[in-house]
C-alpha cells in the first residue's frame, strides 16, 4: 500500500492522472482497464510485456473526497469524460484515465493505492489492514519509525558524520528488495500463472540474485533471519512452480539476465551460518537440479 498527498491552489480543476500506457524501460502493454468504482474509488488492471515477459498488476485507489469528474485521456490530454460510475472500459494498448477534484487553497487530497498480483479483492484487502486511516503524517511517522528499527541493528560509532551518512544510505538501499508479493491473505501469482497462498511465510519477488548474493544476502542472514527464511522458502516454491531455482526473477517471470544459479549460494549461506526453517531436502534437490541445467554454459562449468 502506497499512501500519496497531493496539494492543489484554489481550483476547481484539480485534477490526478491514471497513466496504465507508460511503463519503465522496454514495457508494451497487453491488455488494461480501469474501473470508477464510486466517487471516492477506482480500481483497475495491468498486463504488460517488458522485463518481466508477463506482468500482472491489479490495483485499488481510495481518495479522502469525492471527484466531480472522471474519464480518459491520450498523450495530448485530450478528454473525453464519462460520469461517475461507469463500470469497466478495457483497452490493448494501455489508457490513461483522470479524476478531478474542486480544491480550495492548499487543501490536500490523499490518496491510499493498493497493489496486488492477483485481483482487485486481494488490493482491497491489502488496502483494508494496512493502511485503514486518513493521517498522512502519522503514516510518514510510522514509516520513519519502521525504518528507523531497521537501520538501528546497525550502530556506527565515530567517523564523520558525511561517511555515516553514506552507510545508512547503502543500508537502506540493501533493505528495498526483494519486494513482497503475497497480499494480506498470502495469494500471489506463481510463476506458472496460477494462484497460489503463502502458508506459514511471506512470498517475495524481485531476486536479483547475480547483484545480491555476495553481499546482500549474506549480511540479511546476520540481520534479518526472518525474511532470510521466508526468501528461501520462496525460492524454493518458485522451484515448485518451475522446475529450476531463479536467476533473476522479477514479479513471477524468469527474466534469464545472467548465467550460473545464485540461488545456490544464497541457500548454502544460510544453511552454513545454522539458519533452518526451509525443507532442507527439498532444498537440496532442488539447488543440484538447477546446477545440472544445460542453459548459459553450466555443461562447461561442470566439465572444466
């Protein structure tokens, strides 16, 4: 769930945009649609073929007062507006819809966006236990506090204040990924299309392991058991729904950006340093499948 404020002057033209045609980097869209639920939500979906070769995004908006007018736009903002309330509209080549507000001087409008991987419900929901407030400070304090548990398990004492600086930032940057996938209930999309739930542990995506591995990972195990475990329980169901260990997976697509299998090393880290909680076995079977593979050089590998 992200939390957005947005500040208006006086208008009575106040008006969001819904961009679900532009992505980042090399993203053609499939398919999209964008729903106005009542006037105070909208709801939609995204496919699009990129990175990852088959990405599913369902969302959910909330905003803190009702908008006065919705429709759809092109790249040259030219409207076409419908009246509050109309269902569904689908398109191929992605849309962009609006939402406009009267704002007086200065007044905010908040806006709570749920995402999930599976539907629209499973947004909701996300929406529902996270984030059920209008607070928009009281959400940054509690985020700043969050954080600030986090980069405390580090403590640097001494040195200047410039170099301090610097280590917590790369610290923060280390704690970003991998992402959560499952949604409240534990449904995420496998990497096989189905949907499946996340029992007893949260599934995660975004495993840059060929950038990770060395270093990131292996001060996670140090740091944060916790989420150590559940990566390495979702590498392994992602092996469950594959047949192989990621190389570079991102939002249930095997994106194939490197070769070798550092999967491996991020499980036998944590084996070595005494972290349990995974199937072992199945781990096992699972890290010797994924090095006996054919792809990207490993029969040169094991042969020399």
């Amino acid at each position: 769930v992200g939390v957005h404020r947005y500040t208006f002057p006086k208008t009575n033209e106040a008006t969001i945009l819904i961009d679900l045609q532009h992505g980042l980097g090399p993203d053609r869209v499939l398919q999209s649609w964008l729903e106005f639920v009542s006037d105070k939500e909208i709801a939609g979906f995204r496919q699009s073929e990129g990175w990852a070769k088959d990405q599913h995004l369902y969302f959910a908006a909330r905003f803190s007062k009702p908008f006065v007018a919705s429709g759809f736009t092109n790249d040259s903002l030219r409207r076409s507006e419908n009246a509050v309330g109309i269902r569904k509209i689908v398109f191929h080549n992605g849309l962009v819809g609006y939402v406009q507000f009267s704002a007086a001087s200065d007044e905010p409008i908040i806006v709570k966006v749920g995402l999930s991987s599976v539907s629209v419900e499973g947004a909701r929901k996300n929406l529902d236990q996270e984030m059920s407030g209008w607070d928009f400070e009281k959400t940054k304090k509690d985020a700043a506090e969050l954080w600030q548990k986090e980069l405390g398990k580090i403590q640097v004492k001494g040195g200047a204040n410039e170099k301090k600086r610097t280590f917590y930032t790369a610290l923060y940057h280390a704690l970003i990924a991998p992402n959560t996938l499952s949604d409240v209930d534990g449904r995420y999309r496998a990497m096989n299309g189905e949907t499946r739930v996340a029992k007893g542990f949260d599934m995660y995506t975004v495993f840059s392991l060929w950038d990770t591995f060395r270093a990131e990972h292996p001060l996670l195990t140090i740091i944060d058991q916790k989420r150590t475990v559940d990566f390495i329980r979702s590498l392994l169901e992602k092996y469950n729904e594959s047949n192989i260990l990621p190389v570079w997976e991102l939002c249930s697509n095997e994106t194939w950006c490197m070769i070798g299998y550092h999967a491996v090393p991020v499980i036998v880290d944590a084996y070595a340093k005494g972290i349990r909680g995974f199937d072992t076995e199945l781990a096992f079977l699972a890290m010797k499948s994924s090095a006996m593979q054919e792809h990207y050089g490993l029969k040169y590998y094991r042969e020399h």
